[in-house]
C-alpha cells in the first residue's frame, strides 16, 4: 500500500479504469489538458487522448446528455460536473433523462454512467460553488449516490461506480483532495456500492455521516472518549442504496443516534436515516435521535459566517454532552459521566 | 403515363407510400381508441399531417443509424421499423409493449431498430444525440444520428447547447427540427426571434435548409445530403422540415389559437393524399393496387390493436423492475 492523496486515489481509479477497458471515457469542462478545475483528471489526456478524454465548452447539459447517449451506444462515459452547484443547469438531463430512461423503456437499456462532481463548503467559495446537495439525488430512484471520505474508499467506489452498470452520482468534498491516506495498489481493489463502514467502534453512541464530517465525527469522537462517551463513527459511503442494516445494528448496541451531515436539515440525509430507524428499531433507542447539520441558510462568503453555518468537531460534541439530559434510565451509567 | 421528375425507383416510391400509411392509419386508430376511452394517460400527442418528415427523413437512413425521438414521436418510430402491435400495446400499457408498461405514448421505442428514445421534455434529446454523435466518432464506424423535435425546441438551451457542440466537434448528427408552427397554442412566429428557423444554424456555422414537410421526396431528398454529409465527416446539418399537425397537441385541444380555414388550406396539402395521387397520375401504381396496399395496412392495425387488447397487463408485483440494472 502506499500513500496517496484524495486526488490521486481518484485520477488512479479512473486510469486503471480506462485501461481495462477502453469504453470507458471522461468527458467535461477542463478535464483534458488542463486536467481538471480540481486537478483530479491530470494526466489522463495524455495517455489516452482525445477521443477517451473529451475537453467540452461549457455547457452542462450537453455534458450530460452526451455522456447519457454514448452510455446508451456502448460506451461507459464518467462525465465531471466540475460543481455540484452547476447541477441546476443540467438538472433535466441528470433528473429526467439519465435516472429514468430504463424505467421508461421497460428494461431495454443499461446506463453505466458515472456522473463525477464535487460539493461542499469550507474554501470561501460562497453560496453557488459550496452546496452539498446529495440528499436531492438520493430522493431520485435509478440514481446511485457515492460520497467516500477517504482516498482508500475514494478508488475503491469510483472502480466500482465505473463498473456499474447503473447511473451514479459520485461527489467529491473539496476540502478532501489533499488529504492523504493509505491507497491499495491492487488494479482489482473494489468497494461494493451500497455498504456502509464503522469507521470507529463504540459501545455509547452511533454517530452517522458521510464525506468529510466522518472526519469531523471522528475528531468529536475522540474527545467524547477523554470525557468517558465511546462513540461509534459510521461512515454511509453510498447514500443511495443506503446501508440501513449497518445503522440498525450500531444502535441496537448503543441505543443512541446521532446524525452528522454538511447538507441541510429539512429532508436531509439524517432525517432519513432517523426516520428509518424509529420505524425499524424504534425500541431500541434510549434517547431522542439528534440530527446536526448545517444552518438553515445558503452559504455564505466571510470566514467566521461560513464556519459558523458547517457542522464542527466542538459542535458535534457540544451537542452530543447536551443530550444527556435525555438519559432516561438512571441505572444506565453509559452517559453518565 | 405522364412524366416524372422523380429520381426514385417505383418500389422506393411505394415503399414511402406504405410507411405514410402505416403512420396515418396507425394514429388514426390511436385518436379514436382514446377518443372511446380506450386508452389511459394523457391524450396521445398524434402526428398526423406530419408523416412526410417521419419517412422521409428516416428513409434516408441505414438500418444501423441512430434517431432520437420526441413526444410525437409514434411516426418516427414505425417508419424506424417498430411494430404495431408493440406499439399499441404500449399504448395499452400492457406487458408486451415496447417498454413493458412502463413507458407509455411519450416515450415508445425499439432501441434495438437503432431508435435511442421519445422524449416527454422537450428539446431533451438533443443533447443526448450528442452522445451517440461521439460513440460512433470514437468507434469509427460512419453511422448516423437523426435527432427529431419541434419548433417550440428552438427556444430552448439544450437546442442551443447541443447545435453549438455538435458543430464544434463535426458530430455526425442530422438536426430535424419538425416546424408545424404552434407550440401547443403558441405561435411560434410569436416567440421566435428568427421567422425561418432554419436560420439558426447560421449561428452554428453549419448548413441550414427549410424544406416542404408535406412532399415525402423533398424531405427525402434534403435528408439524403445532409446524412451524406454527415457520414462523410462532414458534420450536423439543420433541416427544418415544414409541417403540420392537423390535430390538437393533444386531443383535449381544440385548437381555439388556429382558424378552421388554416387547417383546410393545410389539408388540401395533405402528405399522405397528395403522394398517392401522384402516384397514380405518373403510373406509378394502380388505384387497385393502392387500395390493395391500404387494406392490408388496415388489417396490420386491425391485428395490432388485437395483439394490445389480448395481451396481460403488468404484474404489479413488478412495478419496480427496471429502476436498476441488478448485478
């Protein structure tokens, strides 16, 4: 194993990719020469050129629309939508297009197609290049949604998202790219799509999330443990098929939910997984589930407004050690401390 | 026998005869299925009038070509070689249509005769002929793609997203936009900043060329040179076939935007009655012979509507296959 960043875990699985197999082709806004707003396709132009790594003007529902059609001639197309943010002018072709033309042929297609993009806030960028918007696609069926955190997971589910022969949202952080971590070299190295990890066991507390606040969660973790809270950090990684058998098996341990998410509170990905879970373990739950996520408000651009509106390691904690009130059972010392 | 100045051969003459028919009698039978309550849905977007742009364009394409469809789209695709019965059964929503059910009149089609989709958005699939534009760039193998869609697709970004890209990479893809001149009640001469939308491939840097939708050989003849010219890496070109629908959008529209007189005008240049005149003035067919085509095509309707009728719904145990390719 080596070292590697997100970024090269991601440019990685894409060459390793498009060398097994030549249908598979990158096409999008700068990917080419360029390599990449994020510098996340660097390279691939020159060894593949440009009929595999195909450098198109801007304009996002062509992309999208030309990844669907070669999807649908043969092809296995990844297309980048360099923000997630640019989704509102592709929307059609991702929404109505993409996720619905083998429902609406009765099964006559397949559609292997990756739609790569990247999300979040954190960099300044204000409220039209930060949104995290995964929970939208995850209400779509016949979308897949992937959000890895780290660079081992990044090369594992984008080979296995490539590999798909359904359409998937594969969305980056930005704040990931240079994170490093350990990448396995093996060309059939796979994360199935649609299984969660425990990124830290704990007997207390189940804390869900996914892309870069599992690090946050982490972090929180660790200082709930010098406090006596052991929590259990699991990491979603596809959102859509969610991985609701991880989340139930964690709280019928813990007995205590929390979910940790950059996009919004309304209709978000923790109200799903909270929701899930008092409908399918609704007796297990010892206290009240809590769901954090970000303020309520677009994102903004000064520093101190954007940090205030994310999600934070001291926010998860301080919200964690303020449920305690809720523990119902005085002979139950878990919280207790 | 009087004289021709047509370069087809009689066979290719009746052939597009016959697919005219076929759309003709097929959505004739559609209107008044629904009209009787027979089928469910929203009312079927019918193409009559328009069946010279369906088969001429379509006629001058390889089986192994590409088309892109729209929401009027059953002409275009029984003149791409999808079956009747298939097709009314779909109509049906029957387990034997096209798309088992699921699909319905607006999105009919049998990828397997090269037809990539109908589209219920509208200018959606422009972008998506893109698509099959780059694949058979990159394999080489000098196919074609026919994408179709209306007036009112002019004004929307795909359209200008998917001319601009097509041009820029020499796509071999022919752009059909069918002008029947309404938007369902909108004119499009009201909202078009060009009166001849052919224009807008001036825009484009790439051929555009207006062509009589209601004369199947003129279509044909414009199509032949611009598929010629895609197949030769030549690029997209912009028909715009001139038509018109002599229904309503649908059949709750009742046409109050459009004069009783306009439609007549437009009848007398029906596509359908005018060929088979012609081709019994210059002896390229008897009149029994045509009769004898037209029977068999009212049969071919009369079995596919019994097909549709005769066949099992869905099973609803089943009304989420198809979301995902499983394994």
């Amino acid at each position: 194993m080596a070292e590697k960043t997100f970024r090269e875990a991601i440019i990685e699985a894409m060459a390793e990719e498009m060398r097994r197999d030549e249908r598979v082709v990158l096409i999008g806004e700068d990917v080419g020469r360029f390599g990449g707003a994020m510098g996340a396709s660097k390279g691939l132009f020159q060894e593949f050129g440009p009929s595999r790594v195909i450098d198109t003007p801007i304009s996002e529902a062509a992309i999208i629309g030309s990844a669907l059609g070669m999807a649908l001639t043969g092809q296995r197309p990844i297309a980048e939508l360099m923000f997630i943010d640019f989704a509102g002018v592709c929307m059609d072709q991702i929404l109505n297009q993409v996720a619905k033309v083998r429902y609406m042929l009765g099964g006559q297609v397949k559609v292997p197609l990756v739609i790569r993009t990247q999300g979040g806030a954190g960099k300044g960028y204000a409220a039209q290049h930060s949104q995290s918007l995964e929970a939208w696609f995850t209400h779509v069926p016949g979308l897949k949604v992937v959000m890895p955190a780290t660079p081992r997971d990044a090369k594992g589910l984008l080979k296995s998202a490539i590999r798909d022969d359904n359409p998937v949202m594969f969305i980056e952080h930005k704040l990931l790219y240079n994170n490093k971590g350990e990448v396995p070299e093996d060309p059939e190295f796979l994360i199935p799509l649609g299984k969660a990890e425990v990124k830290r066991e704990g007997s207390d507390l189940t804390i869900v999330s996914h892309s870069r606040q599992v690090l946050n969660c982490l972090e929180a973790a660790e200082e709930l443990s010098n406090q006596g809270i052991e929590a259990e950090v699991i990491d979603l990684r596809t959102l859509r098929p969610m991985d609701f058998d991880a989340v139930r098996a964690s709280v019928e341990k813990t007995g205590r939910l929390v979910t940790v998410e950059e996009g919004y509170p309304q209709c978000g990905i923790g109200a799903e997984v909270v929701a899930r879970i008092a409908e399918q373990c609704f007796e297990s739950l010892d206290m009240p589930p809590i769901r954090i996520a970000s303020k309520d408000t677009p994102i903004p651009f000064a520093r101190v407004l954007e940090q205030e509106t994310l999600p934070s390691p001291r926010r998860i904690v301080e919200t964690v050690l303020a449920a305690r009130r809720w523990v119902r059972r005085p002979q139950d010392q878990r919280l207790a401390v | 026998m009087s004289t021709s100045n047509s370069n087809l051969s009689p066979q290719t003459r009746i052939a597009l005869y016959r697919q005219m028919v076929r759309i003709r009698k097929f959505e004739e039978k559609t209107h008044e299925l629904y009209k009787a309550g027979r089928l469910t849905g929203m009312s079927p977007h019918l193409c009559i009038g328009e069946e010279a742009s369906a088969v001429g364009v379509i006629s001058a394409l390889n089986p192994d070509d590409y088309i892109l469809s729209t929401h009027r789209g059953h002409g275009h695709c029984l003149a791409k070689g999808a079956e009747m019965g298939k097709m009314y059964a779909e109509l049906y929503g029957k387990e034997t249509g096209y798309c088992r059910g699921r699909g319905g009149s607006m999105h009919i089609a049998d990828v397997a005769q090269g037809n990539l989709g109908a589209n219920g958005i509208v200018g959606a699939g422009l972008p998506i002929a893109l698509g099959a534009g780059f694949s058979i760039q990159k394999r080489g193998t000098k196919q074609v793609v026919a994408c179709f869609f209306g007036d009112a697709a002019t004004n929307q970004g795909a359209f200008h997203e998917a001319m601009n890209m097509s041009k820029a990479f020499h796509l071999p893809v022919v752009w059909v936009c069918e002008n029947n001149l309404y938007g369902l009640s909108t004119p499009i001469e009201k909202v078009a900043a060009t009166r001849t939308l052919s224009d807008r491939a001036k825009g484009y840097a790439m051929p555009g060329i207006t062509v009589d939708g209601m004369d199947v050989e003129a279509v044909r003849a414009v199509a032949e040179g611009a598929v010629s010219l895609a197949r030769g890496g030549g690029g997209p070109t912009l028909l715009e076939v001139r038509t018109y629908r002599y229904f309503g959008h649908g059949a709750s529209d009742h046409r109050p935007y459009r004069t009783r007189e306009e439609e007549q005008g437009w009848w007398k240049r029906c596509p359908v009655a005018n060929y088979r005149a012609r081709l019994l003035a210059e002896g390229v067919a008897t009149e029994a012979e045509l009769a004898a085509l037209e029977q068999e095509i009212d049969a071919e309707v009369e079995a596919g509507v019994a097909f549709a009728q005769s066949s099992p719904d869905p099973n609803p145990q089943e009304s989420t296959l198809y979301v995902y390719t499983e394994g």
